[in-house]
C-alpha cells in the first residue's frame, strides 16, 4: 500500500515506520522535525535497509502538503505529527490548536483533492479525562481537562464528520494510554528535547548518570502504594497495533475508536523498580509533591481492539526498561550526540 506517515521521525511514528517498512510498504513520511531528528531516518534506513520517500514540511503548510499528496496519492494516511507536551499546551494554546487542530483540518483538505479515503489517527487516553469509571472503555466519556486533550477530541470529532460525508471513507481514532519502550535494536527510541516531562525518559537519564534523581510526583495517591498508576505500552506494541488497525480498515466504513493499552497498570515506584533490574543501575528518587493536574490512576479496557483488530500487546514491563536501557545505552544522548 502507497501509505503517508505524518510524524514519522518522532516516538511513536518512527516505531511505526518501521513496521510499515518491514511489512514492504511505500512510505511518505512528513516531518518537520519540530520534536525529532533526521538522524532517527538515517538509524530506520540502516536498520530496515529500505528506502522511503521524505517531505520536511509542517502539516500547516496546505499547499505543500496538497502537492506532496497529489503526487504520492497515498492509499492511506497515518496522522502521528502535533504536539503533545500537556504543561506548555496550558501555556500557548493558540499554537496547539492550531498545529495539531489546524494541520489535521490540511491533510483532511489534501486527502480529499488526492481522492484519499482512509485515515489513522494517533489519538490519547487524555481525551476521557478525569476517570468515572476504570478501566476506560471506549464508552467511556471524553472529558478532556487539558489543551492537548482537547486538540485531541476536536480532531476525532472532526474526522468523525469528514467520514460521515461520504460512504467510502474510514477513519480508526487510536487512544494510546502511555507508550514506553525502544525498538527491540536499540537503534530508535525516545529521544525528548529537554529536560523529560514523561516518567520513563527521565527515569533513564537517572540511570545513565545525566541527572541526579527522580522527582516522584506524590505518594499519598489512593493507589496500592500511594503512587500514581498508569497503562504502560511498549512502543513496538502499539506500533503494531497501527498495522492491525490499517488491515481493519481495508474492510470496514466509517469510525471506530480503539484504546490502546494492556490493561495493567503500574505504578510509579514499580516503573523505577523495572528499570532497576534492567539496567542493573541505581535509580535514586525524592518524594515530591503531586504534580499539577495528575490523575492518581488509569489504565485500558483493550477488549474492543483485541476482538476487532486481533491485536493485544504482548511484552512486559521488564521488556519495555530492557529495550530503554539497550537504547539509552547506545545513544545515551539520543540522535544528536
Ligand atoms: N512522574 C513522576 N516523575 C516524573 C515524571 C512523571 O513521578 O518526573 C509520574 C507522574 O506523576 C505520573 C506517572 O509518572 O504518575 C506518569 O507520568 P508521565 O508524564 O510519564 O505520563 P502521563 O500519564 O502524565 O502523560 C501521558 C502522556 C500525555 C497524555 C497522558 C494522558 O505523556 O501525552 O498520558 O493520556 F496526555
């Protein structure tokens, strides 16, 4: 299948890639390396030894993107690109909505001049909100409390009444609960500009001796041991459920929603333990304070995707730190050392 990857040298994308690449795809990928680095595509080209067609351009470019499409005429686009830091979306929400809301709304326009009919979109567990209700279920209301989150539902809503229009077209909207994990090479992997704002990047710079200690946001959660609990998913896991979700589509019209997650959630203090045994490293951490706008805990009801698109993720926590430490190990700077 001719396939457009937006996103594709970011986390999730460039995990994604590769799986696409692997299955023999013809790939255009779409990136402005906003939050990546082209070294990720030279790492994806070394390890696949496939080649792919690259656009590095910003989704809000209409005209470019249009062109690229008119072109490429992909079968199918996997919309990965946006931004996604909840804290600064609280900060500059013009320039979420706009970004993720606004480029969505371009690639919509340019799949339609292309004739392109089916989309899959990289959505989030953020879209439920407050929790009323565990595990979230699909049913489950979307209540986003932040900018990011709203991005997020705007863009399934979106989507949802461009598919409406017509009989032909199809969208699944992914809800990914928290994607942890590096490819199993040790190649590609999370590589966040900055000081982490997610647990496990942070947890790893602990480890390979770039930062001190962990800051452990609360431990007076109503959690089995008071911190927070969340569904943590190894990258190559949810990668392949985006490969699941294409097959769906190829016989299926209209929307559907689907969590990805396992299931299982685990707490902060288990997460640091994992990475422990992984990396056979300390991992010295404080107590903090909550961090603002945390929920104590969340995690997946994947059933609808397990049933729908025969696909469950399968490795564990353990494989998750493992694959971190190999590509922490690596690259201890990421792409750009
Ligand atoms: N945490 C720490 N210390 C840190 C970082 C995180 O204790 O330095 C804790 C958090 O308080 C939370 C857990 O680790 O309990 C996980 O935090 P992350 O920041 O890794 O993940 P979140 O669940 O907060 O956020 C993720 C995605 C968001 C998405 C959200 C809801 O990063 O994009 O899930 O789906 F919006």
């Amino acid at each position: 299948m001719r396939i457009c990857l937006t996103g594709g040298a970011g986390y999730i994308g460039s995990h994604i890639l590769v799986g696409l690449l692997e299955d023999g795809h013809d790939v255009l990928v779409v990136d402005n390396f906003a939050n990546s680095s082209p070294t990720c595509l030279q790492h994806i080209r070394q390890l696949t030894g496939k080649s792919f067609e690259f656009l590095e351009e910003d989704i809000c470019n209409q005209p470019a993107i249009s062109a690229a499409f008119s072109t490429f005429r992909p079968d199918i686009v996997i919309h990965c690109a946006g931004l996604k830091a909840v804290g600064e979306s609280q900060k500059q929400p013009l320039r979420y909505y706009r970004t993720n809301v606004e480029g969505s709304i371009n690639l919509l326009e340019a799949m339609d001049q292309a004739g392109c009919q089916r989309i899959i979109f990289s959505s989030s567990a953020t879209v439920y909100g407050t929790p009323r209700y565990l595990p979230y279920d699909e049913a489950h209301p979307v209540a986003p409390a932040n900018v990011y989150g709203r991005t997020k539902a705007m863009i399934e809503d979106i989507i949802t009444d461009w598919v409406a229009t017509d009989p032909g077209r199809s969208a699944a909207l992914l809800r990914y609960f928290n994607p942890v994990g590096a490819h199993e090479s040790g190649e590609i992997g999370e590589d966040p500009k900055g000081i982490p704002n997610n647990l496990v990047p942070y947890i790893a710079d602990v480890a390979t001796g770039m930062r001190a200690e962990l800051s452990v946001f609360g431990n007076d959660y109503e959690t089995r041991d008071g911190t927070g609990v969340r569904d943590y998913i190894h990258i190559t896991d949810l990668a392949d459920g985006h490969i699941a979700a294409m097959a769906y589509l190829g016989d299926h019209q209209g929307v559907e929603v689907f969590n990805l997650g396992t299931g299982e959630g685990s707490s902060v203090l288990e997460v640091v333990a994992a990475f422990r045994r992984a990396s056979n490293q300390p991992v010295p951490y404080e107590i903090k304070p909550r961090r603002d706008g945390d929920i104590a805990e969340f995690f997946a009801n994947p059933a609808k995707a397990n049933d729908r698109l025969g696909w469950q993720a399968t490795r564990t926590l353990d494989a998750m730190c493992a694959d971190v430490w190999r590509w922490r190990s690596k690259y201890p700077r990421g792409f750009d050392v």
